[in-house]
C-alpha cells in the first residue's frame, strides 16, 4: 500500500497510530544495527558492534521482553560501557525523516483526527520526542514506548494499553506501520485496522536488483551506507536528468569517499592543490564537507611535464614537442625552416625559453604555497607521478601525493593512494571511469598566461562539447550528494572503504541498463596524456589497436626513463 493509498485509509476512522522507526523515521544505513559498526568505525573501537547486539539480545531473554538502554549497557562488556551517551549522540544526528509519511502525518494532523505514536524501542520517550520534534513531527496526542511500559507492539499488549487508555474500541483505530507482525498481524488479529507501509530500502531492493546484488555480496559499513544513501535519494527526487543522475549516484560517492581519505591524510599545517582538471569534484566535495585544510584549485598542464623534461628527454618526438609548444613565440618565429630541425640547430635558444616558463609556473605556484612547506598534490591518478614531480621542481618544496588510483608501487613514501591499484590489472575502462566522475566541465588546458589563467585548445568538436554538458551535470549532482551526505552525519561521516566505492562502480559498469548504454556511449575520452587521441568511453574493439599502442608506448617510456634515473 502506497503513501496515498494509506491517507485515504485513515479517513474513516478517529484515531490513527503511526509506527516510528522506519516508517515516520529512518537511518542511513541498510540495516539497524549498522548504526553499531558506524560507531565502532569512528571511535576506532574494534569488537563494539558484536558485543552491542549480543548485550542486547541477552539483556531481553532475561525477566522482561523489552529492555532500556541502560539495561543493556548493565549487561554490555566493560570496556564499551563509557559508548552509552555516544550513541545517544549517533542517534540523534542521523536520525531524519521519512518525507513519504511525513506529508501523510500532515495531512491527518490537519484533518483533526488524534494521533498516537507507537514504537518497540529501547530508547527512552523523552528522547524520541526531541528527535521526533527535530524532524518535524509534532501534534501527536501520546507516545507509547515498549520498554518503558514492558509491553510490546508484537505481542499486542501495547495495543491494548492505547484502547484502555483512551476508553475506545479496537473498530475505532487504524494504525500504520512498516512491520508485518507487530504492525500488521497482531493488531489485525485484535480488531484494529492495519496498514502495511513497505519498508523503503525493500522497496528500493525489489526496484533496484544490481544495487540488492552489490549489497548481498559482501555486507560492510561502507556498502549499506552507499546503498542507503541512494535508496533515500531515489525516494523523492525526479529522474529527469540522466547525467545529473550518474552525477549523484556514482559521482558522489566517489567524490565525497575520496575527500575523506584527504581530509584523514593531510595535515593541516600543509596546503592542498587539487590539480586540474581531475581534481575539481574531489575538492569541492572537500570544500562542502571539510574545508579546514587551506586548499586550491591549480593547473598542472601535461605539456609542461614534456616541456621541463619531467618524464625524460629523449624519447622519439621530443624535439618536435618542445619546437611546437613554442611555435607562436616571436623568437621562434623568425626562425622559420623546417620545424623538425629548429630544436636541434637553436637548442640554447629553446633551453632559454624553457626555463623562463618554468620560473613563470614556479612564480604560479609559490602564489598558492607561500610560506607552507608540505604541499599535498591531489589529482585522480598518476603512474608516473608527473604532476607531482612538476610542481616539486618548479616550487622548490616538499611534495606529497594524494591519488585516487595510485598505479605504481615505487613512491618511497611521497603518495598515498585511496585505492592501491598497482598490483591487478586496471582496464582502460576501470580507470577512466572515476576520473570521468571526478573531472570538471573545462576544455583542454594548452597553457598558462602570464596572469595564472588557463589557455585553453580551439575545441569545437561535437564530442568534446557533450562531454562538458555532461561533466557540469555530474558536478551538480556530486556536489548535492555531498550536501546531503554531511546533512545526515554531520561530524560523523564515515570513512567509506575503496572496497565499497570500487565495487559501487563495476557494478554499474557491468549491469548498465539499455538506456544507460547508450548515453554513455556518447562520451569520448583521451586515451594519451596530450589528450590528441580519443576512444569511447565504453570500451569497443575498434578503439584496441590505439589503446594497446598507448599502452605500450606508456610502458617503454617508463622503462627507459627509470633506466636512465638509476
């Protein structure tokens, strides 16, 4: 029975009951007690979650069928003891309401009728009204607590109590909630009109069998609390904007889960430069949920890793790079010849060149560093720690690399990666997929003048157009889950496993929908660091010759370069 169908219901009767968990009130989490494995994450207290359930199971099989809080903490492992008020605290934050039955509680509140509020709880009735009024619910008549009156909905007792209390017959109350026994059969079987409210996250599961499977497969804090995440979302938002959608739903996880592992690895004496154009979800994410370590949003342009010899000079094409990078200067210019040669024959003019621009990016970057010495680069993925090495040698400073995808294991300490990826193979796919999410709506970057600003490439390709529509869409929903994200937790956003968030996505990635299919069809994305050579952003075999010659290409470089540094 659907939220209408139930206000509809209640208009025959006088007296209408609500349920409170799960039916006036929700958590972010999949199940109850994940709210315990939430807690033993964040205080860093392992074995707590086991030993709450088990203190509470054994606290009810004793004199009474329902138990207090206190009661349970009486029973519960010394050690956890001092966690009592900790979870008043956790219960109080996340706690939110369902909007569904909160528009039906309106309306009947406005029709006159008298409303009852019951729950089988062991939290007490005078902190359920504080959170209750919190969410909005207010105008009730009474709220009966199971285990201040050791009496329970599902063995119909608290049922009983309600009719003594008011002088009414069982023909006289309708009530509304989401348990089939304690909601439903037992006050049925008394005479009191029940209405099942489906539970939101089975609802959810019946709708959504690859987000059900992704749950099943290995239960963990991180999973239920993306999946709730976007159990709730789907309730009461319209799908009107497919990437706005993917935005949300895989974007901000991605985005939100990343910005934590920065906010728990830098320190906060240090400055963060989250590097374009890979870098920009992540740190307004940041910005929306932390913000506290000084951070800014630079360009790391990849031609200068080729200009400043970053990766090393003498690959095949080198001179060509550099005589083109420079083509437009006067200087150049008035050398004319053949462009494969100018390197070679005014190779002092070119150094000299070279390193006014890099004193130019250095003078950039010292504007975002100042007096901070350890500077964290933030950026997406490196195998080659590029953008990394660029910003070292043109700022002089220390450097430390935060990565998404960290794809080399030889960093000697100077990255950290909030998914250690260098030992399985990583498809192109695999890869591209996060740093599409995390990329922001900007063309390709050709430079930097001399005012900091970026330069960017003539692009007027159809592609490249869609692609930024595409990407200032998946930013606005990125940014909304963020929102959303420390709304609900406040100071007590959990630390979401790459585990969680790197399934998340394969699992999308290998149950796409016809329709998802085709729109991500339409995204092309550069398969080489120049950005001049694009494949689909599915993967098909007819991109395979361009992407293993790339991958080759990529693979002897590094083997040279790492044989000419020692």
């Amino acid at each position: 029975m659907d939220a209408a169908d139930i206000l509809k219901e209640t208009e025959k009767y006088g007296f209408v009951s609500f349920d409170v968990f799960d039916t006036l009130l929700l958590r972010p989490y999949v199940s109850p007690v994940d709210l315990f494995h939430h807690m033993e994450s964040h205080f860093r207290r392992p074995g707590f979650a086991t030993e709450r359930i088990r203190a509470e199971r054994t606290s009810r099989s004793k004199e009474f069928e329902e138990v207090t809080l206190d009661e349970i903490y009486d029973g519960i492992d010394g050690r956890f003891k001092d966690l009592k008020d900790s979870e008043l605290l956790f219960e109080r934050q996340v706690l939110l309401p369902n909007p569904e039955m909160k528009a039906v509680f309106d309306e009947v509140k406005k029709s006159g009728k008298r409303i009852l509020l019951l729950s089988d709880m062991y939290l007490p009735s005078v902190f359920l009204s504080e959170i209750l009024y919190k969410n909005g619910f207010e105008g009730y008549e009474r709220l009966y607590v199971s285990c201040e009156h050791r009496k329970s909905k599902h063995s119909g007792e608290l049922f009983s109590l309600v009719l003594e209390d008011l002088g009414i017959g069982p023909e006289d109350l309708v009530h509304i909630g989401d348990g089939i026994v304690s909601d439903v059969k037992t006050p049925s079987k008394m005479g009191i009109r029940a209405l099942k409210y489906p539970k939101v996250i089975d609802r959810y599961f019946s709708e959504h069998k690859r987000e059900y499977r992704y749950y099943r497969r290995n239960r963990s804090l991180g999973r239920s609390v993306t999946v709730a995440m976007d159990a709730l979302h789907s309730m009461n938002v319209p799908k009107d904007n497919f990437w706005y959608e993917i935005g949300y739903r895989y974007g901000g996880p991605v985005n939100s889960a990343f910005a934590t592992f920065i906010e728990r690895t830098a320190d906060k004496d240090g400055v963060l430069l989250f590097v374009a154009r890979d870098g920009y979800n992540a740190r307004r994410a940041y910005d929306i949920m932390y913000g506290d370590i000084e951070n800014h949003y630079i360009y790391a342009v990849r031609t200068f890793n080729i200009l400043f010899g970053i990766n090393g000079h003498d690959y095949p094409g080198y001179e060509d790079d550099i005589a083109g990078f420079f083509s437009e200067h006067p200087q150049v210019r008035a050398l004319g010849g053949n462009t494969k040669d100018l390197f070679r024959d005014n190779r002092q003019l070119f150094e000299a060149l070279m390193n006014e621009e890099l004193e130019k990016y250095g003078r950039y970057i010292e504007k975002y560093t100042g007096s901070k010495e350890h500077v964290y680069v933030v950026d997406a993925t490196t195998e080659k720690f590029s953008s990394q090495k660029l910003i070292g040698t043109a700022s002089g400073k220390k450097t430390t690399g935060i990565y998404f995808t960290l794809l080399y294991s030889g960093s000697d300490g100077r990255a950290a990666g909030f998914h250690d990826g260098h030992r399985a193979f990583l498809s192109l796919t695999s890869i591209d997929l996060p740093e599409f999410l995390m990329t922001s709506s900007e063309g390709r970057i050709r430079s930097i003048d001399s005012s900091g600003k970026p330069v960017y490439f003539d692009d007027d390709d159809p592609a490249e157009q869609y692609r930024k529509y595409a990407s200032g869409m998946i930013t606005a929903g990125s940014d909304d889950y963020a929102k959303n994200l420390i709304s609900i937790f406040g100071e007590y956003v959990p630390s979401i496993e790459y585990e969680a968030i790197g399934e998340w996505l394969r699992s999308f990635w290998r149950n796409m929908s016809t329709d998802e299919t085709e729109n991500m069809k339409a995204i092309r994305w550069a398969s080489d660091p120049a950005h001049s050579e694009y494949h689909d952003l599915i993967f098909s075999m007819s991109d395979a010759p361009l992407l293993i010659k790339n991958k080759f290409r990529d693979y002897f470089r590094s083997i040279m370069n790492r044989l000419r540094n020692g």
